[in-house]
C-alpha cells in the first residue's frame, strides 16, 4: 500500500484552453470570439484534409480494380496463354503482384461480410422492437 | 498479485519501445495500449467521446488485442470476436475491475503499459493510483523538440490537435505540440507528487535508446527483477511481443503504428538539439516557450 500518500502538485499548466479534452466538449472560455473562430477554421481545415485524404485513397484501391484487368491482359494473350517471349521475371512479377491484390480483395469481401452480419443482426433486433411497441 | 507497472509519458516519448522491451522480461507482461483509465466504466469505451475530431474506436483495439491474447493465446478475428463478448459482459464493471481481473490472469508476471492518453488528465491517472495502491510508475521524458516533431510527423499532428494544443496567430490558430508536451508532463509530475519516491523513477528515453544494458539494469533493479545478461538479451527483442505487430482486422492498432509497423530496437545515440534554436513546426520560426525551456532543463536536457 502506499505510505504517507501527499497532495498532488499544483504546478499550473499553459495551455490556452482549459478541459478534459478527450472525453468532453473543451472550456473555449477564455478564447476571445475570433480566437474560437480561427480554431473553429483549424478544425475544419484538418478534417477537410482528413477526408482528402481518405477519398484518395479509396480511389487506388478502385483503381486496383482495373490495375489487375490491366495485368491479366498482359499474361495472357487471344488464347488465354502466356505470350512466347515474356520473360520468366516479367511473369514471376505478374504473379506475385496478382497474388497480392487477390489477397487484398479476399480481406476487404471478409471485412465486408462481417460488418454486413453485423448490420443484420442490427436491423433485425431494430425489426423487432419495432413490431413489438405498442400501436397507438 | 504482481503490482502492475506504468510508463507515463506524452505520447512519442519512446514509450512504445520502451514498453515492448520491458514486457520481454521473463518476469513481466506487456500490454497494448489499454485506455482502460480513461473512464471509470468499460462501457465508455464504447460511447462516442466528442463531436469535434470524430469516433475513435482504435482506443478500443489495444484492450481487445490483449484480451485475445491472454484469454484464447492468439489475435485473430474470432478471438477479438470473443474479446468483445468478454467486454460485454463486463460493460457495467469499473474499468479497475477489469483491469484487475487481468493482471489476475497473468500473475505472477508483472504487466507493464503505457497509455499515453492517461497522461492528458490526471484524474486517469489517480483512477490508476486507485485501483493499484502498490504500482509503480516510470516518467519517461523526451526532449520537447524532437517529441513535437515526431508529433507534427503522426497524421498531421492529430494528436496535439485532439488535445487542443493550438496558438493563435495574427490571423489563424496552428497546432503548436509544445503545450501539449508541457502540459502532459506538468500533469505526470503534479501526478507523482503524491507518489512516496520508492515507487517512482524518471528516464530519458534518449539515455535507454544509447545505452540499454545499462538503463534496463537499472529498471530491473528497481522493480526487483532478474538483471542477468539473458534477461536482458530478451529485452532487446521488443519485436517478439505478440503485440509488436498490426492485430487482426476488427482490432488493428492498440499502439503507435510507426512501432506496429517496426518493432525492431537499434541502439543508437540520439542527437538532442539545443533548446533556444528556432522551431521547425512554427510559420514564423519562433523558439521554444521559455517555459518549455525550463521545464526541459528540469528534465536534464
């Protein structure tokens, strides 16, 4: 157990703005108007970026899409084999490059599939209450 | 049952390696970032905590990762499926009371973890002091410049924005880490006033990164545990933690990427720039705060 336990410290920290800040709404208090506007701005530029961002790259992966007809069309030739002349390295490349994205896909269809399992049971328990309540 | 050890520590204070090495000693366990002493109920953790920067539901993988590990000896998408039926049925239960019935579980290994979102209030950290009366706690520092860089580096200094680390301008506010890292320490040292001295110890990371035998040595010796030269040696594989890698999909994270993504520990000598050179972070190249300055002398930089 600990001994003789004291008070915390009392040394005062120099943020300018004051609250828990994780957990609830910050105290902007002590920020003038335009001050909590440039914040206000702040956030806004930063979560502006956050979703360029984000859409960027979704729009690889949609490219992967079509990345991966791109790479069929070079293994394969009009009667679905390998051209004569591609060299081994060329193929071995393909492959793993193929392997890859495949796996990547099966990963995305397993995530998809869970969160739609899980949005079903949602929507059922949802369903149910639903016929349940009392009509009025 | 083991008293728990806590490296407090703002975030990229080298806590993450530090974490992992000391949890490869084979008398103790390290955990992922469990956040648990953020709320005082485990169903909190699951309550959306602010409007302004979006669900963080990664605050939730560190405590799923562990429970798959420590329950079901593996992280895999069934078993952090069964970490979450595991926090379910204890939503109602304080999150000491959780962590408890983990540390239980791992006894006699002494746990060791790091969440550095404990040190942003010191309420969470006396939620610790509460649930363990016997823990001990390591104040890992880092020079403020080279932690507000690695700051600025992690997804556009998010984290210091999250802790409303802003400085207002002529005719904008910028996220300015250095508040952050004065105010997270200002609330570990507060904090560990009320610590009697034999619990607590202080570090630099910088010092463990050039000379890891002898800082491991020194921590072994304080907590009461092997110093052997194989002790040691296991320490300096932080990378064979079964959380030194990205979990499953549904509880990715549970710590610093950048670690996630290279655990390995080098040793090297870290160069620590003065304190009165401008900041790089800053428009107008300003240094740092003069109360930065002397708190960073207090922490032998």
């Amino acid at each position: 157990m600990s001994s003789n336990p004291k008070q915390a410290g009392t040394r005062p920290k120099i943020g300018p703005i004051d609250g828990d800040p994780v957990t609830t709404h910050p105290n902007l208090s002590a920020l003038s108007p335009v001050q909590r506007g440039l914040r206000e701005a702040l956030l806004r530029e930063f979560m502006a970026r956050k979703a360029k961002k984000f859409v960027e790259k979704q729009v690889q992966y949609i490219n992967a899409n079509r990345q991966v007809a791109e790479s069929l069309m070079l293994l394969f030739d009009e009667h679905g084999q390998a051209p004569g002349n591609m060299p081994l390295e060329d193929i071995v490349e393909e492959r793993r490059q193929l392997e890859y994205q495949v796996k990547w896909f099966e990963a995305m269809l397993l995530e998809m599939q869970t969160r739609l399992l899980r949005v079903r049971e949602i929507e059922a328990l949802a369903l149910d209450v639903l016929e349940r309540a009392p009509k009025d | 049952m083991a008293a728990p050890l806590f490296l407090l520590a703002p975030p990229r204070s080298y806590t993450s390696l530090m974490n992992a090495m000391l949890g490869q000693h084979p008398q103790c366990f390290g955990l992922p970032e469990l956040c648990l002493f953020n709320v005082d109920k485990l169903f909190e953790l699951w309550v959306r905590a602010s409007d302004e920067m979006g669900n963080e539901a990664k605050t939730r993988h560190g405590l799923l990762r562990a429970v798959a590990e420590i329950y079901a000896g593996e992280q895999t998408m069934d078993t952090v499926r069964m970490a979450n039926h595991w926090c379910a049925a204890r939503q109602h239960a304080t999150t000491a009371e959780v962590y408890q019935e983990l540390v239980e579980k791992v006894d006699p290994l002494i746990t060791v973890e790091k969440s550095p979102a404990y040190t942003v209030d010191i309420k969470r950290m006396f939620r610790i002091e509460a649930a363990f009366p016997d823990a001990r706690y390591i104040h890992l520092t880092r020079h403020p410049v080279g932690q507000c860089k690695s700051v600025m580096s992690l997804y556009d200094g998010t984290f210091a924005l999250v802790v409303n680390s802003i400085d207002f301008l002529e005719d904008r506010a910028i996220v300015e880490p250095q508040f952050a890292w004065y105010d997270l320490n200002i609330n570990i040292l507060n904090f560990l006033d009320t610590i009697p001295p034999e619990r607590q110890m202080r570090l630099r990371g910088e010092d463990v990164m050039s000379d890891p035998h002898a800082y491991l040595g020194k921590v072994c010796r304080w907590m009461g545990l092997r110093d052997d030269l194989d002790a040691i040696e296991q320490m300096m594989h932080p990378e064979r933690s079964p959380f030194a890698c990205f979990g499953p999909m549904d509880a990715i994270f549970g710590n610093d990427p950048n670690f996630l993504s290279g655990p390995t520990f080098r040793p090297h000598k870290v160069k620590v720039p003065t304190l009165d050179q401008p900041v790089p972070w800053r428009p107008d190249r300003k240094p740092l705060f003069p109360k930065v300055v002397e708190l960073a002398r207090e922490l032998g930089y």
